[in-house]
DNA sequence: TGGTCTAGCCTGTATATACAACTGACGGGA
DNA sequence: TCCCGTCAGTTGTATATACAGGCTAGACCA
C-alpha cells in the first residue's frame, strides 16, 4: 500500500467531501454509516472511522453517538482572520522591518491597564512604546504593559533586534491569547508617530496574552488606516494552498 | 477500559502537553517516538500514534518520516479572530436583529466590483445595499454585489427576513472566502445610514466569496468605530480546558 | 582514508477484532 | 393503552499485527 498512492483514508474523506460540494449531501443529510463505508469502498471500519474522525475535526460533518453523522451546517465554517507578528509579516515581504524604542520603564498601572491585567490600579508595572517600520515607512505604534513577576528582565532586552512579542513568546510556550480590532482616531501624539495624516484614523488590535492562567501583557497596536490592513483566506481543503496574511495596501 | 475513565490517547495527549507547558519540552526538543510511548505508557502503538497525530493537527509538535517527533515553533500557532455573520452575532447576545434594504437593483460592474469579481466593467451585477441593526440601533451597512448567473433570484428574496449572507450560503454549501479589514472614514451617505456622529471612523470588512472555482460575490461591511469590533480568544487546548475547548460555541 | 551498504529506528498506513456505551424502534406484557 | 425490555445499529475506543518507505549511524570493504 501506500507508495506514491493517495491513503484511503484520504480518498474516503474526499468522496465525501465531492458528495458535499456538489450539493448530494446537504446540511443536516445523514452520511454513510462507518460500516456502510465498508460495504461500499471496501475499507476497514478502522479506516472509515479515520476519514469521519478527521472530517469532524476539520468541521464537515457532526457525529452522534448510537445515531449516526451528519453533514454539519456550512455556517459554522469559520471564516477567519489571523494576527500575526508584524516584524515576521514585514520580513515575509521581502522588506526591511526596523523598530524605535519611544518609551521603556517601569510605572505605576492606570485604570485601563489594571483591568486589562488583573492587577490593582499603582501595581508596578514594565511600559514600553516602541514604532515598528517596514523600510522605514512606520506602519505600527506598539504599546505594551507587562507584569515584572513574569519576565523581571523585560527592560533590559534591546527591542530594535527582538520584538516584544517575540521576547515573550519565547519565555513561556503555551500561552492564551485574547484579540480585539478597532477603528478609532488617534490621538495627536500616536499620528505623529505613524505620520499620519489629519483626519486619518487608525486600525487598533488589543491583544492580552495569557500564562499560567492569568493575564501577563497587554498591548495596543496601532496602524495607520490607510496603509494596513488585516486579511485572511478561508479554502476548503479540497483547493489548494492559499495562507492568510496581512498586507500592506498597495498604495500610499 | 474506556468505562467512565479518559481515553488514554488522551491521557497520553495531555502527558506531553503538560512536558511542553512545564519548560521540561522546549520547541525543537524531541518528543518520545511511538515505540518509546508504547513502554512507557503501556498503549499500544496505535494509541500512541493517536496521540501524537492529534497533537501534530493541533499545532503542538511536528514529525518527520523516519527522524522522530519535535516540539513545534509556538509562534506558528495561530491567533486568529472570526468574521461572523451579523444576524448570527446579533442573536447570540440576546438582542433583536433588524434590516432596512436600502438598495435593490441591478447594475453595471464598475471599475472595484469588476476588479473583485473578476468580469468585465459594465458586466450586469446584482447590487444590494442594507443597513443592520441592533435592538433598532444601526450597527452595519452591507453594500453587496453578485454575480447574476450564481443566484438569479436574487432580487426576489426578502432580505430583511434571511440576510444575503445567509441566502447565498445556503445556494453553495463549501465556500471559499476572502476578507480585509481596514479602518477608513466613511462617506456621508454610509456615515448617516449608520448615524455615525461626524469624525467617527468606520471598520470596514470586505469580504469575497467563492464558488465553483471563481468569485461570485463581494460585500462590503461598513461598522461605526465606536460601537463595533472583532474579538477573537485563542487558548490551547491542554489548558484545563475541555470546558472552555469543547465548547466552540464562537464557531457555531 | 574514503566510500558504500546495511541494520535498526522512525513515521505512515491498513486491517481484523473486540468491547463499551448510547439511541431508537419494535414488540410483548400488564 | 401504556410501559418496559430487548435488539439492532451507531459511534468511540483499544489492541495486535503487518507492511511500506524514509533516515542515520556505524560496520564493512576497497
């Protein structure tokens, strides 16, 4: 078996998957049975089990035990967006991403940044701002609040080389993670920062990232409307490739 | 076995997971081979190739044929935020869904919707425009093109009963799909559907859908800044999770 | 010394078998 | 008529076995 050949795994899920597509199956339709599977494509229930398992997984169908599978409502599909590190986007480009350390020291939290992190308005708290750039065009004001407890030599890392982000992830593997995006108006300080014209607003991603169960950091990325943008792709996996990334619009 | 006890795929599943989380297992760092699983666990190889599959689909670890299993790269582990429908969005917090169709014709392709759905200018489109509310409160503009031979009642249907997300999704079950968020100042006539104060930005998702292998509809989604955004929460699932994990209650 | 080849490990897949637990329908008994 | 038990069908899990094919280190030979 195997060899250069498809797995029948995989040609079981695409029979199915073609069954969908085109509309013979519809949401709510009852799907061969693991058995029926085997009568008809001479599999193992073992193997039809597999393609059911992975279909489920992939969001195609639903499973009930002692009744049977269904195809699963197409809405449910998600339709997604991806946030990503903006030094690895800019360098996925092919251009120059170089970084500008505004602010970096410790201070007191304030009402947003207590709340955000689950701490008590004045906790001590490590404040960097710092403008990411892609071939020296700004195209990120980042504002990041982190908990000393978690990473004690925050401060001293030199962010020009590694990115906040980065430095984080780095620290601790698993970690949870909570995104908001925004369209708000910046204030004067942020637009100059980004050079950003009057009137422009600004595209605002909040992210809270978790470890050890609780809120370590905080930060608000800023772009500049009109020269960012978040995208994603969403392709069944019966079409080939496609990722998701963000881009730079093409003009401006 | 089984009984009311973890499956011990699972078991196995969260024995490595908690070695990444701890630090013991570091990303590149070689995670136990099947075999190694099997003596140590007692499952049998099947189980442990269970496990370790799954946790590949997961993001958790990567394998290659005849080398071994490795911690995976955390970075590469998506954050994501999801692009719902705005009915769907609505009713999920409990409030009342309301449309007024604004716009209802058919037209000529201009230069952007020619360009989106890759035809001709001039091509005949249909063109939709509504507005979505909230409890009576405008929340979203959809300005909507699509292709006549896709759906060609499409301007015969109620749009203020099944939104046109929700009608052309139930034409053609496995979609492809593209979106772009941007920030943008709206112009008057969006800025008023939506009883934007002036100066407020707008976030705009502009999304295309696939079918058969080609757009067949574009749509752009127009949000006042200040009463809108995209929220997404990612967490692994190891994380006691099995609550917050099974319950995809954002997918459905 | 240098090149080649093989043994042993690894993952990927496929099958047959087995048992558990759940569901729905059918039929028999009170 | 109504309740309940049985039974067939379904998914979920677990195991033992088997073979294919990739990779690497070390043995072996020239």
């Amino acid at each position: 078996m195997t060899a250069a050949a498809i797995p029948r795994y995989r040609q079981v899920k695409e029979l199915i998957i073609r069954q969908i597509s085109s509309g013979k199956l519809k949401p709510h339709d009852r799907v061969p049975s693991e058995n029926e599977l085997v009568d008809t494509t001479g599999v193992s229930r073992m193997t039809a089990n597999r393609a059911l398992r992975e279909l489920t997984n992939e969001g195609y169908v639903e499973r009930v035990v002692g009744v049977g599978t269904f195809v699963a409502d197409f809405k449910a599909a998600s339709h997604v967006l991806e946030v990503r590190n903006i030094a690895d986007e800019i360098l996925q480009r092919g251009n120059v991403h170089s970084a500008v350390v505004l602010t970096m020291l410790q201070q007191a939290a304030d009402q947003s940044a207590a709340d955000a992190l689950q701490t008590d308005i004045g906790a001590a708290l490590f404040h960097v701002r710092l403008v990411h750039a892609e071939d020296r065009i700004p195209l990120q004001l980042e504002e990041r609040f982190v908990l000393p407890a978690f990473a004690p030599d925050f401060l001293r890392q030199d962010f020009t080389v590694v990115t906040p982000s980065a430095y984080l992830s780095a620290k601790s593997p698993l970690q949870e993670a909570e995104h908001v995006v925004r369209a708000m108006m910046p204030d004067e300080e942020i637009a100059a920062a980004l050079n950003m014209p009057p009137g422009e607003p600004a595209l605002v991603v909040s992210r809270r990232t978790w470890a050890h169960g609780r809120p370590v950091s905080f930060a608000r990325l800023f772009h500049p409307g009109s020269r960012f943008q978040l995208s994603g792709h969403y392709a069944p996996p019966g079409t080939e490739d496609m990722q998701s990334a963000s881009q730079r619009s093409q003009e401006q």
